[in-house]
C-alpha cells in the first residue's frame, strides 16, 4: 500500500492521509488505527495494539483533541497506557497527563531485598570510552534560558567506579549549578 501526497505542515490542519469517524460529534469520537496479529494455530486474530486521536470535549465547535495509544496484555484487552493531550501534556501509565511528562506506574514491594524499578536509567553504550571510572547514566533538570535554549541546572548522576567493564558499582551524586550558565558540579555523593 503506497499514498502519496504533496508535504503537510503540523499547523497546516491537513493530512496526507486522514482517518476519521462517521459517528455524530461527540466527547472521546475520532479516527483510530489498530494493530493485529494471528496468536493461535487455529489462525485466530487479536488486536494487539491501538493509536487513535479524539475529540476532547463534548462541545460543538471545539477542536481541541488528543492522542492514545494502548496495548493488550496476555489474555486482557486493548487499555489505554499513553495519552498526548492538546496541550501537550503527556500522561505515561495514567490518562490524567495533567502535567508536561506524568509518569505512573503500578509495581509492588515485598521486602526491602526485592525492590522493583520504577523508572529506569541504562547505560547501553558499551564503548570503551564510556566504561571508564566517572561514566554512567543520569537525571538532567534543564531550566530554559532566555536565548530559548536550555541549561542543565541540576543532576542526580550515578558515575561509575573503576574502569572495568564489570565493574558495576556505582555512587549516587547530586549535582547543581551555582552560578547562571554555569556547569553543574558535584555536591554530594553517597559511596558505595
């Protein structure tokens, strides 16, 4: 399947391809696409995952609409575990996105030896020169800055210890910047 078209603009309110509903203007109406794949031998079909777009309000004349996308767990139904809304908030685990990024996830803990990962940061680049002693992955807190960029003011970093490729033990730092535009630097550290 090819569709071709001349270029759309984000603002242009335009499309190359558009997917819509015939339902009657409504709350939580528009066009979606699903996903699917044959799960049994028998040849049966599921729908696995799902991208739709809707309008947010149930008032005539109002544009403003959002963006889902849902997967199905083994044995359940298609849910909604993302949502963009039109303001660009972005709820991950939740359909609140009351916030520019708002990240909820359900996990467990059963004792203090079993503690289950939340969010995680990995570092899989396995260059030489990012396995050395002071690498790691970290957690940048960027403030704007009146050219329209960003500046990393604050970091809770996790650098590595010794220059091993095994040597996986790791401190805790935290970071922040004193002074305008300036580098964020080492404030505190938890050892090992």
């Amino acid at each position: 399947l090819d569709i071709s078209g001349a270029s759309q603009s984000v603002a242009s309110g335009s499309s190359i391809l558009a997917i819509f509903s015939e339902d009657s203007m409504a709350i939580n109406k528009g066009g979606s696409i699903g996903f699917q794949s044959v799960y049994s031998d028998a040849g049966a079909i599921s729908e696995n995952a799902f991208i739709g777009g809707f309008k947010e309000s149930s008032v005539s004349g109002e544009t403003a609409g959002y963006m889902v996308f849902g997967t199905r767990p083994d044995g359940g139904s298609v849910a909604e575990y993302m949502r963009i809304s039109s303001t660009g908030n972005v709820g991950i685990g939740t359909a609140a996105s009351s916030a520019s990024t708002a990240l909820t996830v359900s996990y467990g803990i059963s004792t203090e030896s079993t503690l289950t990962g939340v969010l995680s940061l990995e570092g899989t680049d396995t260059l030489a020169a990012n396995m050395v002693s002071g690498s790691g992955p970290s957690l940048d807190f960027r403030l704007p800055t009146s050219t329209g960029t960003t500046h990393v003011s604050a970091r809770i970093g996790c650098p590595r210890e010794g220059g091993d490729d095994d040597a996986n033990a790791g401190t805790l730092s935290f970071y922040t910047a004193s002074t305008d535009d300036a580098t964020a630097t080492v404030k505190m550290t938890i050892l090992k």
